[in-house]
C-alpha cells in the first residue's frame, strides 16, 4: 500500500528537487517514512505538491543513489532496509549507452569531459614497449617494491619542478594508480574515528567526496567565490563539524576555473593550522606553469599535494602520486603496498622512460598547444558571454545569460547533439548550484566538430525559452 505523505516543502530553500530530496531524508531518518514504505508514485507526488514529475524523480534518484531509498522496477520506489550499503553505487566516469545515444537525431558531441588530443601519444608509448621487450627479466614476476621505484620517483619530481612545490624530493612522494587513487591513499593516511568529516569546496570533481565516503568520512561543503574556496567559511565549517581534512584546489579550480591569489592561499593555511586540518591539494589540472606558490610549499607539514599525467599525457597509464607532507612520505608508500603493492612494471617502465628520454616533455607542449588551440576556438565563438578560463586549462565556465536555467540549457544542448555539464553535477547532495555549464575543451573531438558544437551553443544561449519558436 502507498503510504500518504505530502511534505512541506517551504521549509527548505533552494531548489524544489534539492528541497523534496532534504524533505525525504529527513523524513526517512525521523521514521515517518519507515522501512518498506512504498512513496507515491512521482505523477501522483508532482500533482499533490504543484511541481514537475521531473522534479520528484530527480529527488527520489539522489536519495536512492544515498541508499536510503530503494527503486523496483514495476513496483515502486520504497524506503530502503537498513543494512550497510556495501559500496559505491554511481560511477565517476560514464561513457554513452546506447538509449541516450538513440534519443538524439543527429551525431552527438561530448564535451562533458576534457579529454586529451592524440598528439603521438600511441606511438611513443608503443615505441617504448617495444623497446623494453627485450629486457624483460625475472624480476618482472616479482612484486614491486618500495625502492625499485626510487629511480621513477626522482624522474617525476624533476618533471615537477617547476610547479613551486618548495623542497621536495623522491624520499617525499608516494607513486599512485592516477589522481584519484592518491586522493583515496591520502585520506587512508589522515581518516581517524568514526564517521569523520571531510571539508570539500561546494562545487568540485566528485571524485573528493566519493573518495571519502568509501573511506567513511562525511563530507561537508566550503563557500566559494571567484578566487576558491573562502578560508572564513573553512573557519566556520571546522567550528560547527569539527573535521580532519580540507581537499582543496587552488590552481585551476573544477568547474569554475578559478585561481588563487597568494594572499588567499596564505589564509586559507593559516585557517588549517588553527585547526590542526591535513591539506589535500589537488593539482591535476595544472596549467603549463605555476599560478604562486602551491599550499604544499606554504604549509609543507601538513599538505598531501595529488597530481598525474592523466591531463598531460595520458589518463589510460594510470599514473600519479602524491608529494606527502615533509616526513611523511614512507608511511603514504606504506598505505600504496598495502592497498595495491604497487606501481605494476609495465607501467613504471613506460613512463619512467617517457621521462627520460624528454618524450613527456614533448608530448605535454603538443597537447597544451592543442588545448591553447581549442581556447582560442571556443574564445572566438562564444567570447562575447560571460566565461571563466585559464590559458593553459582544458575547460571553461559559463555563468547562464538572463534567461536560461542550466538545467534546460544542458537538456536543449543535449537535444541538438551536445553533452556539456550543469553546476548541479558538481554539487554536494544537500549544496546550492550556480546558474552555469561546464564545457570541456574535448581534445579528441575532431575540430570541425568541436567547432560546430560551439557555434550550436552559441545558438541556444543568443535565444532563451521564451524567444525560441512553437
């Protein structure tokens, strides 16, 4: 049986599916929805509370994807038994299924995510494998080990010299399956206790608090502005929860492009060391050179500095680390070993040859100079509007211009056979969303099609709803 219930959702501000979503939880953990209630269906709720059936199905989908809620198909969407939910249950990376490629009429064009140029990247790779082929010897049947990667390490911090890291080497850092591995290695490092919180910037990659909810951390949001995150509302977020960590990124913030100014920087540590925070300072998105000072330069006790070559070179390698704070970087090797062993030797081979031979170096300026190339394109066509970039970074941000909601925006786009993603991905589940889109410079979109996917944009955001024809 459908069980009657019709929340107030004046109560709550913000937008209505963010509103009914709050509505539910509360709702769920008060146990006037008890465990096994069946909800009423979206078009009977939509009606009853004056809203969209689109708006309830988006609230019931976040509050399902929580597991507080469970959906049947044929038989509804009920309130979730409560045992432990036994892992994640949405993925970072989707690529496009058959139904959503189906719906559009026309070819479609991605530019939800910044992905790398083909610049020789296959070839170069291949020509190293075949050179390490014939070396292949028994010590590639044995586990890695803690020191037969010194000689890797060495190589990326002499690539990453010129990111103003201050006084680092390879006793510092801990090699990673790519950046997102080393998010979730820092915090195995720094989580202690039951349920600890996790500070994040209220918009960021989602892969921060996804990373530390399967560590069991909960995850509260920071406020931004065009600089970053706020250290004042840091302040305050460690008054009200406490908190152990604050993964932050202060070069190329994602998805609003902001940056830093060093006075901002200075504050935001002198925030962390009043509250005793471990720093995560994510820097896979550098640009060419470095905007200041890194937070790990300006509070090296206490930062875990996360970087990659998946925005450089290659995201298929898998390779990252993380420049741990001083001291620290045997115990954060430890937790790679005991998470993994280690680097595989394909890997470490490949790349530590990439670095020696100075083809990394080669292919990071090719594939900046075709991001440089895609800027300039997308500058061209849609320069007239209010955008956030950076030279050097692989997206923009669009503010929406009077007249557009970033949810219709993206929905039309998508129509017209053109991905690009809404602030509200990037939103925690409780968090305010900005008016704006994400648009990546998609480097392995042809450029004719890159090209046309901008001017279709352009199209949509010179003709909001209420101009458009019947």
């Amino acid at each position: 049986m459908t069980t009657i219930w019709r929340p107030d959702l004046t109560q709550f501000d913000g937008p209505k599916y963010l509103a009914l979503s709050r509505a539910l939880r509360d709702a769920v953990r008060r146990g006037e929805l008890t465990e096994g209630s069946r909800l009423p269906p979206v078009r009977e709720l939509a009606w009853q509370l004056a809203i969209t059936p689109g708006t309830v199905a988006r609230a019931y989908q976040i509050v399902t994807h929580e597991g507080l809620l469970e959906a049947t198909v044929g038989r509804g969407t009920f309130v979730a038994a409560r045992a432990p939910r036994l892992g994640p249950t949405h993925p970072i990376f989707e690529e496009l299924d058959a139904d959503r490629i189906a719906a559009v009429t026309q070819p479609i064009v991605d530019l939800r995510s910044p992905q790398l140029p083909d610049v020789g990247q296959g070839a170069a790779i291949s020509a190293i494998l075949i050179q390490i082929a014939g070396h292949l010897g028994p010590d590639h049947l044995e586990y890695p080990s803690l020191r037969r990667d010194v000689p890797l390490r060495q190589a990326y911090a002499d690539w990453l010299g010129d990111q103003a890291l201050g006084s680092f080497g390879a006793d510092d850092m801990a090699l990673t399956l790519g950046g997102q591995n080393a998010v979730g290695i820092a915090l195995q490092c720094c989580l202690r206790g039951d349920r600890p919180y996790v500070f994040c910037e209220e918009l960021a990659y989602a892969g921060f608090r996804r990373a530390a909810r399967l560590n069991r951390a909960e995850v509260a949001p920071v406020a931004l502005d065009s600089e970053g995150m706020i250290p004042e509302a840091l302040d305050a977020a460690c008054r009200r929860y406490g908190g152990r960590i604050v993964c932050v990124t202060p070069d190329a913030q994602n998805p609003t492009a902001a940056c830093m100014s060093l006075e901002r920087r200075i504050a935001l540590v002198q925030v962390a060391r009043a509250h005793d925070l471990q720093i995560i300072e994510d820097n896979c998105y550098s640009v060419a050179q470095a905007t200041g000072p890194s937070l790990r330069a300006l509070a090296p006790e206490r930062t875990w500095h996360v970087t990659s070559i998946s925005k450089s070179i290659s995201a298929g390698l898998r390779f990252g680390a993380i420049v741990c704070p001083t001291g620290l970087g045997e115990a954060a090797r430890l937790a790679t070993q005991h998470s993994y062993f280690g680097l595989p030797r394909p890997v470490s081979d490949i790349v530590y040859a990439l670095f020696r031979s100075g083809e990394a170096a080669r292919l990071r300026d090719l594939v900046q100079a075709a991001f440089a190339r895609r800027l300039e394109l997308a500058l061209n066509i849609l320069g007239r509007h209010d955008m956030r970039w950076q030279k050097g970074l692989s997206f923009i941000w669009l503010p929406m211009p009077r007249g557009w909601r970033a949810s219709t925006f993206t929905r039309l786009a998508e129509a017209s056979g053109v991905l690009i993603r809404s602030a509200d991905e990037y939103a925690l589940t409780d968090g305010r969303a900005p008016n704006a889109v994400r648009i990546a410079l998609a480097g392995a979109v042809p450029e004719s099609d890159f090209m046309s996917a901008l001017t279709k944009i352009a199209e949509l955001l010179d003709n909001p709803p209420d101009d458009l024809p019947v």
